[in-house]
C-alpha cells in the first residue's frame, strides 16, 4: 500500500488561481471529488473559495439549517456561488432520528417504523413527498436510505435507521424509498456498504470489524446492495462504511479498500457514483488521518471523499494527491473517470433548476398530498 506523503509544494500550498491551475492539470479539476461539510449558517470563505474551484459537492446538516428561513437564504447563497457549475447540494434527512431538517420539512418515522406497517406504497409515497419538498428547496442529493439489516440488537448507530433486520424487508421497504426519493425529484444514496448492521461499535468514535465468511455476507450484509445494483431503477450513488469486513480485507476499512470498490464495479456491476462516508469519523481520522485515508479511498476507488467539518483540509488531501499524480503514483485515468461520474450525476440532477423553488416548496409544505400523506401516516402509527 502506498503512503500518502506531502511534498513542498503542497505543504506551502498554493493560493488562488496558482492552487486552482496545479490542481486541474490533469485535464480534470481535483476538487470535484470532494464534499466538503461547514459550520453555521453561512457559507465560509475556504468553501467559497473551493466551490469556485469546482468543488463536487457540499453536504448540510441541523447546525447548517436551524429554520426555513436560514435554510433557503443558505440554498440560495450556494446557488449564487456555483453559478451553473456542477456543485451537487447534499444532507441525510432519513426519518426518524437522522433528519437534518426540522419542521415545516415533512417529518417522517424511522424506516424501522415505516418498513413494521407493512404498506409499500405508503413508503414510496413517503420517499416521493420528502424528495419534492427537499428538491423545491434546492437539494439535489440526499443520503438515504440505509439499506444496513439490523442483525444485532446491540448495535450502536444502525438500529431502527434500518427498515429490518431480515434482509428481504430491507430490500422491498429501501428499494421502494429510494425510488420515491427519486420520484420527488431528488437523487438518492444507498448505505453503509458493505453492511455496517451486525457491528457492535460505532464508526464515529472507533473502528468496527466483521468477521463473518462471504457465505453469511452474501446471505445478509450483502443482499440488499445486489438487489439494488440490480434493480430496474438503479441507485443514484452508494456510501461505504468505516467498518473492517475480513472476508474481503482483513487490514482496511472497507471505506479505504480496493476490495471494495473491485467489488462494487466488477462483482455487482454497479457504474454510479460512490462516496465514502465522513473520513472526520474517527475510525478513519484516528488512523490514517483524513487526509491520508481521503487520498487512500480515492486511489482505491471512491468517486468523492466526505470531509464534513473542516474543509481546509480538502486543499491538503488535492495537494497530496497532485504529488502522486507528478510521481506516477495516482492513476490519472481513474480520478478521470470519477470526475464524469460526478459530472453524470449532476447534469441530472441540475437539469432545469437554477435555484430553490419557494412557491413550490411552500404549496408542498401546504398541498393535499402532504395532508393526506401524514393522515395515512398517523392512522398506521396511533
């Protein structure tokens, strides 16, 4: 494995329109695999200054959008910003207790929950609703839903986020939300590849190991992601997980593996975007460090790095990867061709939309379907 290590260059770094020719030299700009995170309700002049140069994407979260208002003043800033570039706008609003947005957004039960009443069409329906109103308010990307099966009841992070511990409820529940996410308009992200629902630990503060044979793999971790990589309506990205799963390699989180990304590509044949999850969780951050294991992923396979709290240290991890592109040690052809898959995924989901649609987004918060939605909802639940 090579080690990832900074050269003059990049420890000096190199501002303005110098940073933004060395990082496009290749033919293609660095900075469209990454998604940087931020604090506040502003955008920061570092993340400005990486959307300018062509940052992939930018992914909010409740510290972001603490109301309405503040979020469609924030859309709309980062929409000024891109200026038709293909910066592609992202959160997790899942249900349950990962929803980045509040009310008047539709608030919506664990998929746990939603998956126990039994009803496909409510789900689909439910996943329709959420991805018209995230899009009339200006997200192109969201990352959901979870496709882990909840086989451990000890389970830290996964639990009720997942819409049940047998594999095939999760593939009928999850296959059906995510197509209602894309119904509404917006693009969505199956996770936590390969399977992060039989872990003990959770991959925000350590790092997870699974130990189980490609037998039980395929029969439970793996399922849901065969079925979705083979669906008629295929997954508009994927997210791997901070978690070692020995069967495929012993050594790596499967986030920084080439295992895994060989076996998204060749096994399943899945030829959409990937991302990593945050590289700040501390499974990763401890050990190698977020630059190191952002440079680590991309070089194994993923398509963009997560860096959700501290984007300055996007700029290190595109220096550190232009010194392996001017050692020979990256393979420019394949960061190239992660860029068009980002370049794929945006010109979709961009098509037509120039900014956050109020009048839209305020007659769905309003309208009949959502009404009659959130009646179905309550008549299952009380």
């Amino acid at each position: 494995m090579w080690e990832f290590h900074f050269g003059p260059g990049a420890k000096r770094g190199y501002p303005g329109a110098c940073m933004s020719e060395r990082f496009s030299s290749q033919g293609f700009n660095l900075a469209r695999l990454f998604v940087a995170g931020f604090e506040g309700p502003r955008v920061p002049d570092e993340v400005a200054a990486l959307i300018r140069q062509g940052l992939g994407g930018v992914i909010l979260f409740s510290r972001n959008l603490p109301d309405l208002d503040s979020s469609l003043d924030l859309m709309e800033a980062l929409f000024s910003l891109a200026e038709g570039r293909p910066l592609v706008i992202s959160l997790d609003q899942e249900g349950g207790r990962v929803q980045r947005l509040g009310a008047p957004l539709i608030q919506l039960p664990a998929m746990g929950q939603l998956a126990r009443l039994g009803d496909l069409s409510l789900c689909r329906d439910a996943g329709r609703q959420l991805g018209a109103e995230l899009t009339a308010l200006g997200f192109h990307h969201n990352l959901a839903p979870v496709l882990d099966v909840d086989s451990n009841p000890d389970n830290p992070v996964i639990g009720d986020r997942a819409f049940s511990g047998d594999p095939s409820t999760v593939i009928r529940f999850g296959l059906a939300f995510a197509e209602g996410l894309q119904d509404g308009g917006v693009a969505n992200c199956v996770k936590h590849f390969p399977g992060h629902g039989d872990t003990h630990i959770d991959s925000h503060h350590d790092l997870p190991v699974l130990t189980h044979g490609m037998e039980r793999l395929e029969a439970i971790e793996l399922a849901p992601f065969r079925a979705a990589t083979s669906a008629a309506r295929l997954p508009d990205a994927i997210l791997t997980a901070h978690v070692v799963v020995q069967a495929l390699d012993p050594l790596l989180p499967a986030s920084l593996s080439k295992a895994t990304y060989s076996l998204l590509r060749q096994g399943m044949g899945y030829e959409g975007l990937v991302l990593t999850d945050d590289l700040e969780m501390a499974a990763v951050a401890k050990d190698p460090g977020v630059v190191e294991a952002a440079c680590q992923a991309l070089c194994a396979g993923a398509d963009g790095a997560l860096i959700c709290h501290r984007p300055q240290l996007i700029e290190q991890a595109m220096a550190c990867l232009q010194d392996g592109l001017e050692r020979g040690q990256v393979d420019a052809k394949a960061l190239a061709a992660s860029v068009e898959r980002w370049d794929r995924l945006a010109a979709r989901v961009q098509a037509g939309r120039r900014r956050p649609e109020r009048e839209t987004l305020f007659a769905l918060l309003r309208g009949k379907e959502r009404k009659n939605l959130e009646a179905r909802l309550q008549g299952h639940i009380s």
